[in-house]
C-alpha cells in the first residue's frame, strides 16, 4: 500500500496548494491514502467544520492534530462524524480519540496522533502512552502502524523513533513546521523529525513576518496572521507498506507554487 503523509497545513495558502495539487499527486503516485495535520488549517489556529469539509473534498483521507485541535470550537462536535483525531495523551476526558483506524487491501492501519511534552499543553507522558496504545494494537493484531508526533523537541521525536523503530511502520514529526533532512527507513520505520509546513514558505512558519519580529524587538504580543500573498509550498511524505506493516520505500516530495517539484529519496540504513 502506498500513503501520502503531509504536515502541518498552515491557513488558506495551505488549502489552496491541497486543492491545487493533491488530486494530481494522488493519481501520479498512485496512492491509496492519504493523511494531514489539520491543527493550523483555518487561518493558523484550529480548524473550522467548513475547511474541513473542503480539504477532505481536495483528496486528503483522515487528518490529525496537536496543541491547536481545538482553537476552532467546530471540532467539539466534530470528532463522531469525520475522520478526525487529536492527540492521544491529551488527559482522559478530552473530546475527540487519539488514534483512528481505517483498513486497506484487508489489512487494518492506525494512525496514532501523540504530543511532546517541551513548550505543550499539559498532557500525560507521551512515550508511556504510546507504548500501551502499541501493545493495544498488536493484541488486536495490528501491524501497520503510522504516528504524527507533534513535537517541539528534536530530541523527544529521536527518543521515540530510536524506541519504537522495530514495532511501527512510520513516524512523522510535526509541530515545528520546518522539514528536517533525516528522512530514513530503518528496521522497516520510515521517520522523518519533521515533515514541514504546508502554506506560505516565505513568512516565519507560515506566517506574516511583521507581528512575530516586532515580538522579537518589544516583547510586545500580536495576533500572528496569515500573508495575504505569498510563495508556497506542499510538503509531503510517500511511502509504502508491505503486507506486515513494514516500511520498503519512501521519499519527500516538495512542490512548490513557482518553481519544479523537488524528490528527495528516505536514507537506507
Ligand atoms: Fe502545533
């Protein structure tokens, strides 16, 4: 099976490249499914039940979240009715589910949406939780399984890959917004520690520069907003799985508003 899994999707610039560009991606990859971080698809902060209705219109299969799944109050009720998670070690009451599972070729695959400790929301210990959500899935007899940690440290996204690489399928960073070059497969998991933001390349993480450097400057706060122009960018990881939920090929693929798309291949260790 073959998968697409794209990043944090920052605002209309974001939606608008989905729109552009992912029905044609999905055709010339021949991909079965495809995944995305809703968490700043609606200007930034959160997603509202209309872009959602839009971006799963544009192609995209399931989508998850972060420490902005619920900005926008429309996800309260959203949860039951579209194929949405949040992240899984958010406390035990939060709405919505930590992991979603869809099935392919008669194969059942979750996705598993987790959240970092450094700079987020209080949440429980994420490397605790998804070792339990791992042994609840591989009781059910589920092999394929793809996370989206998002995370603000480099270094917890490498802990969780360096612990899990042998018992999951994929692990995608999020959160940070700028894709790191460490794509790799290894022992059949393909990570990456970022994938990278979707939306406006030229701002500050996908943002109109003026607000965030007068922060810098002042110390003064502002409402960060979205560019009303500006160069973009879809940015996304495809990979596939063979029968036992193992990663055998992957690759970024960078496609850009004015330029040529760029392919970089996943490290072989
Ligand atoms: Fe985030």
């Amino acid at each position: 099976m073959k998968l697409a899994f794209i990043g944090d999707m920052v605002g209309k610039p974001a939606r608008d490249m989905v729109k552009k560009h992912l029905k044609t991606i999905r055709n010339d990859y021949k991909l079965d499914y495809v995944i995305a971080n809703y968490e700043n698809a609606s200007h930034g902060f959160g997603l509202t039940r209309k872009n959602c209705d839009e971006l799963l219109s544009y192609g995209i299969d399931m989508m998850t979240g972060g420490n902005h799944s619920f900005d926008k109050k429309d996800i309260l009720d959203m949860f039951d009715d579209y194929p949405l998670i949040r992240p899984i070690n958010y406390p035990q009451d939060t709405v919505g589910e930590g992991t979603y599972v869809t099935s392919l070729f008669g194969k059942d695959v979750a996705i598993v949406n987790l959240m970092g400790y450094y700079t987020m929301p209080m949440v429980d210990n994420p490397f605790i939780a998804i070792v339990n959500e791992i042994k609840r899935l591989k009781a059910q007899n589920i092999k394929h399984i793809i996370i989206d940690f998002h995370a603000e440290a480099t270094s917890e996204k490498n802990i969780l890959f360096a612990m899990l690489k042998s018992e999951v399928s994929a692990i995608f960073g999020t959160h940070t917004h700028i894709g790191t070059d460490d794509l790799v497969i290894d022992e059949g998991c393909c990570y990456v520690t970022d994938v990278g933001l979707s939306g406006c390349r030229d701002g500050i993480i996908g943002m109109d520069k003026k607000v965030p450097i007068s922060k810098m400057l002042t110390s003064m706060g502002g409402h960060f907003d979205i560019p009303k122009e500006c160069k973009s960018i879809l940015q996304m990881i495809i990979f596939d799985l063979d029968d036992d939920g193992k990663c055998i090929n992957a690759f970024k693929l960078k496609t850009y508003s004015d330029r040529v798309k760029v392919i970089t291949e996943a490290l072989r260790e």
